[in-house]
C-alpha cells in the first residue's frame, strides 16, 4: 500500500516564529547600536566642554592670582612709604622740640648773663666812685677762690631746671679761676657724695662733668629753705683764710620765722677774731609758679649781714 504524504506547509507558525524573532533580534541590535553610539557621542562632546571650562577656569584664577600679588606688591610698597613718611615726620617734630627747647636755654643763658654783666658794671662803677653799692641789687665780687652752691631742690624749682643749670654756669664762668667749688641742696646733702667735706678741683673737665650730673637729674629731698643748707656750708668749708663765696638758689622759704634762722647764720658766719664775715652769702631769687616773697625777704637780710648780694631773676 502506497504511503500517503503530508502536504509541506511554508509559511507554518513554526517558520513565522523563527522569523519573527530573528527581526526583532536585528531590530533590537539596530536600536541598541545607534542608542550606544548616540550616548558615547554626548559623552565625549560635554567632557571636552568640561575640560575647556576647567582650562579656562584655572587660566582666571592665575591671572588673578598675579593681580592679587601685584596688588599685594604694591600695598606693600604703599605701607612702607607712609612708614617712612611718618618716621620723617617724627624726626622732624623732634627736631623742631630740640631746636625750640635751645632757643629757650639760649634765651635764659643771655637773660641770666645780661643780670650778671649788670651786676659786675654796677659793683666797678661803686669801688672806682668809691659809693656804697646798691642793697637791694649790687654787684657780685669776684674775687673768691672756692664757691659753694646751695640749690633748692624741691618740685617747683625742678620744673626751671635747666634755668637752674644755666644760672650755675654763669656764676662760675664770671670768676675768671678758682681753686674748688661745692654743689648741695638746701637741706645739706651733696650732689658729689665723694667731695663732701672738701673741694671739688676746678678744672674745665671738672666743671663740665659736674654740670652734666646736675642737669642729669638731682632726686634729692627738699624742705625749700636754705638754714641746713647754709649752716652745713659754713661750718665745712667756711675759714678764715680762704676766701669763700655761697650762692643760695631758690624760689620760696618755707621755715616759720626769720630772724633765728639769721641770727644763727651770722654767729656761724663770724670770724672771732675780725668780726668779719668768713664767707660772703648771696642769693639768687627765681621765679615759679609756687614762688612767693618769703624766700627774697630772708635772702635779702642774709646777704645784707654777711657781705652778699641778693638778685631777683625775671621769670
């Protein structure tokens, strides 16, 4: 018996299946190809922006990296002058208070030299016209061998120091040469502590060194009156056969009375033998802004009794 055959179907489902699914294979591959390449694509394109923008970004902050430094530079240059300028300025100004505090001693030194050239003319006119000198004012004799100067050193006579200073320097330089000098304070304590009780050598180095010491600065206590001051010159230094001068400088008295205070002065003051004063006191009045007239009414007395004059200086 002849076998019966099955009639071969094309298109079967079997055959469309397998060909359906190898279309969407290549569909799927097509889609997938143009997605990748479209993404790699993007990628690329902004990664080079980024990189262009994080060039130009560092290019920026270089360039103002140099303008903050030329900035910083010049700041700095600024700062420097302005220092300079002021270091100038200051120089300057202390300068000017240099210049001015000279003109002042220069203006004090010619007051004072101008009081004592008075003086002497005054003192030659009476010995040549054989006149008793002036009491109230008088000239100043030049012709002792050893000084001593008694200063008050109390707060307002600190103020005037440097006139102070420059009164001494005139006394001494109106005696052409004497043999020793002495400098202490109105309550009797030396400027020179290794003198005390002799005379300090006059040499122009000795002068100048003494001088630099007492403008330098004396912190010594003060009573403001002269009475230790002067008994301790008379009783160490004044004799009978030297010839002594005692300048008393201060602005102001402040004892209680005056006539003990002088009649102590004077007995210390005495030779026994002569009767005549050992050394001659004078007194040299200045002007503060705590000065009153008591300590010109004891000078005044002081220097009539023991062969002294009294001078008032102007302010």
């Amino acid at each position: 018996m002849k076998a019966k055959r099955i009639p071969l179907e094309i298109f079967s489902l079997s055959f469309l299946d397998v060909i359906s699914c190898g279309f969407g294979a290549v569909v799927l591959l097509v889609l997938v190809s143009n997605h990748a390449d479209s993404i790699t694509s993007s990628s690329s394109e902004q990664a080079e922006v980024a990189l262009n923008q994080v060039l130009s970004a560092e290019d920026q902050v270089e360039a103002l990296k140099k303008q903050l430094s030329a900035e910083q530079d010049a700041l700095s240059a600024k700062q420097i002058l302005i220092a300079q300028l002021q270091q100038s300025a200051q120089q300057a100004a202390s300068q000017l208070s240099d210049d001015k505090n000279q003109n002042e001693q220069l203006q004090v030194n010619l007051t004072g030299l101008s009081l004592v050239e008075t003086a002497l003319k005054k003192a030659a006119i009476s010995q040549r016209s054989t006149m008793a000198r002036d009491e109230e004012v008088g000239g100043i004799p030049v012709d002792s061998d050893y000084v001593v100067f008694i200063i008050d050193t109390s707060g307002s006579m600190r103020e005037i120091w440097n006139r102070v200073a420059a009164e001494i320097e005139n006394v001494i330089n109106i005696h052409p040469k004497i043999k020793g000098f002495q400098i202490l304070n109105d309550n009797g304590v030396h400027l020179v502590s290794a003198y005390q009780g002799q005379w300090i050598p006059d040499t122009p180095a000795r002068r100048a060194g003494v001088i630099k010491l007492f403008k330098g600065g004396w912190n010594s206590a003060s009573n403001s009156s002269p009475v230790e001051g002067l008994e301790a010159a008379l009783k160490l230094y004044a004799k009978s056969d030297q010839l002594v001068s005692i300048y008393v400088f201060g602005d102001d008295y402040t004892g209680s009375s005056y006539d003990p205070v002088i009649d102590t002065l004077v007995r210390l003051n005495t030779n026994k033998v002569t009767g005549k004063p050992l050394a001659k006191v004078h007194g040299v009045g200045f002007m503060s802004n705590y000065t009153t007239n008591r300590f010109s009414i004891l000078m005044r007395e002081v220097a009539k009794r023991n062969g002294g004059t009294f001078l008032a200086l102007p302010r």
